[in-house]
C-alpha cells in the first residue's frame, strides 16, 4: 500500500472522528455549574461568538429556560 494512501486514510479517519465528537458535542446540554460562568460572559461582552460565527452556549441556555418554565 503506498504511503500516499496510508496518509489519505489517517487524515479521513481523523476527519471523520472530528465530525462524530462536534454533532455529539452539540447534543451536549450545558451543565448548570456552568450557568453562572456564562451569564459573567454576556454581561461583559462575550465577543467569542462574533469569531466562530456562533453562539452555542446561547442556544445551550436558551434551551435550559424553556425546559424550567
């Protein structure tokens, strides 16, 4: 087996696995000792989310309020 293809399965094995671990990520619910830490976020400005093109945290605790109503 050449080594091209060697290098070609590794690098798609990892990609793959990057995909599997950022959907499982996503599912994650964000734990409530974490609420606090990201309330501090918003009030001083987070520009985090500006960067990745997202806020996930924001959806995360969106979630959470509807799910205490």
């Amino acid at each position: 087996m050449p080594s091209e293809l060697i290098g070609i399965l590794i690098l798609a094995v990892l990609v793959f696995f990057f995909i599997v671990i950022t959907l499982v990520n996503k599912k994650t619910p964000v734990p409530q000792s974490c609420e606090h830490a990201y309330h501090e976020a918003q009030a001083s400005g987070c520009d985090a989310c500006a960067i990745s093109g997202g806020c996930t945290i924001r959806e995360a605790l969106d979630k959470i309020k509807e799910i205490g109503k």
